[in-house]
C-alpha cells in the first residue's frame, strides 16, 4: 500500500514538473516573441516530437525526480527492516510469556522486551511467588488497520492441564522497538 502511494506521488511529481516547465517555456516565448526564437522552437518541435518535452526537464527538475527515486527506494527496506524487527519481537515475547517456570521467571524473561514504563505499570519486577508452570505456543500476530503500532498475539497456554488461549494486546514504542502496553485476556475453554 505505501509503495504502491509512493509510486503514484512520485508520478505526480514527474508530471507536475514537466508541465510547471512547460508553463515556464510558454511564459517565455509570450513574453519575448523573437522570430529567430520562434523558428528554433518550431524546428526543434518538429524534428523531434515529442521528446521536446521530455528533453526540456532542467538540472533542478532532473535532481528532484532522482532523490524522490531513492528517497522511495531507501524507505521500503527500512519499512521492511523495522516489520521484521517488530515481528521477531512480538514473536519471542509471546513465547516467553507463554511458556515459563514460574510467573516471576516470566516477567524476568520479558523484561528486555518491555519499556521501562511498562515494566512499572505492570509490577514485572515484583515477586509474586506464584509456582505455576506453563508452557504452549503463539498461533498468530495481527496489526490493527487504525494504528500500525497495536497488535494482538494469540497463542495457547496450557496451565496445571488447563488449556486456555491467551490473547496479549500490545502497543510498540516504535523508537525503542519495545513493547509500551500490554493487555493480558484468557478465553477458557468449557471442553
């Protein structure tokens, strides 16, 4: 979708060049009507159809479709980069918190994947000494259409022969790559 906005803005900027040059070149035939210019123009209009056109894009026109060229092409791999760095991240997080020893050896096991904000607001450094096991699997990760940094991981858990599945709903600090917010929901299952 970026790429395909991108592609389009940048066509836009081709031809909105091309006839801001075009407007310029009859600017200035008006205003200086010379008939030995006239004849240059008519001349090189003929002999060349419609590559007069094309072959009129100045220095400053040709520099601006070049960087708006790489300026597209460098942005779609760092696109990619910081999906895939998100998505490795959420992917380990929710197997580490689905899969752990005790709840305190979870929330140490996600720590790092965590903002310093987040850890306060969800007491991840504090014991509760509760001795439970659990162990299951991530079976999906889903964007939200209305913020690109909102996401639900869904897995299964398995707790002491109860099988839930967990759906964590998490918000990443795109500059930290972390995770700022996170929701915990358990849908149990009746069998």
């Amino acid at each position: 979708m970026k790429k395909a906005v991108l592609v389009i803005l940048g066509v836009v900027l081709v031809l909105g060049l091309m006839g801001y040059n075009i407007f310029l070149e009859r600017q200035a035939t008006q205003s200086e009507p010379s008939q030995s210019q006239e004849n240059t123009h008519q001349e090189e209009a003929s002999s060349m159809g419609n590559e007069i056109i094309i072959s009129k894009i100045t220095n400053q026109e040709s520099e601006a479709i070049r960087q708006t060229t790489e300026t597209i092409q460098k942005s779609e791999p760092e696109t990619q980069t910081a999906d895939e760095d998100i998505q490795a991240l959420l992917k380990s997080f929710g197997t580490n918190w689905i899969n752990y020893e005790t709840i305190y050896e979870r929330n140490q096991s996600v720590r790092d994947y965590l903002t310093e904000i987040c850890i306060k607001e969800n007491g991840i450094d504090v014991d509760p000494h509760v001795g439970l096991r659990g162990e299951g699997k991530i079976t999906g990760i889903y964007q939200s259409l209305d913020n690109p940094y909102q996401y639900i991981v869904v897995g299964e858990e398995r707790v002491e022969d109860i099988v839930s599945d967990i759906i964590l709903e998490v918000e990443v600090d795109k500059e930290q790559v972390k995770i700022s917010n996170i929701v915990v929901n358990y849908k149990y299952r009746a069998y």
